[in-house]
C-alpha cells in the first residue's frame, strides 16, 4: 500500500495555526485569540496579537481591533493580577499596577 507524502509545514509556535501564515490576518483571528482573556494569560495573548497584526497597515481592520484588545489586555494584567500574601517569612509581591508608568 503506498504511502501519502508528508506535508511539511512551517515551524510556528504552539498558539498559530499554519493556516493563517498563508493569508492576511482578519477580524475573526483576531476575536480567535482573544478568547476568553484572563489577568493570568492577558501578556501572553497580548504578545500574540501582536504579531499577528504587527504586519497588517494602519487603518486595517484587523489591526485596529488588535491594538484596542491589546490596550485591555495590558490594563488586565497590570490592574487585576493578584501577587500573594506575605508567607513563609516572605513578603508578598508588589502590584504591577503600582509600579511607575515608563
């Protein structure tokens, strides 16, 4: 019995899916990888849509739903995270929203 040839894809990371490399972004991959967002994952999210979009030209669709979920996305991680309380003889760590804006 012959066998199939094996489709060689390109390397991309574990969140991609190899068949967006081959056309232009949308709206719908954009909503795709916003999911259901949380403080826990909102920076990894964020890196991702932005790449996604990091091609796509200003007033594009895609990159202008992009740019405001990664302004929500950052505003999630950085006010809603919660960093522990002091156990152990440890001090618990500070808010990211406390810190100065750079």
């Amino acid at each position: 019995m012959p066998h199939e040839p094996v489709r060689r894809l390109p390397r991309v990371s574990e969140y991609e899916q190899p068949g967006r490399l081959d056309r232009e972004p949308t709206v719908e991959d954009v909503h795709q990888l916003m999911g259901a967002s949380t403080p826990h994952f909102a920076l990894q999210i964020r890196n991702r849509i932005r790449t996604l979009i990091s091609g796509l030209p200003d007033g594009h669709p895609a990159r202008g739903l992009g740019e405001r979920e990664i302004e929500r996305l950052e505003r999630l991680a950085e006010g809603s995270e919660r960093r522990g309380t002091p156990g152990q003889g440890e001090p618990a760590m500070p808010s990211l929203a406390d810190r100065p804006a750079v």
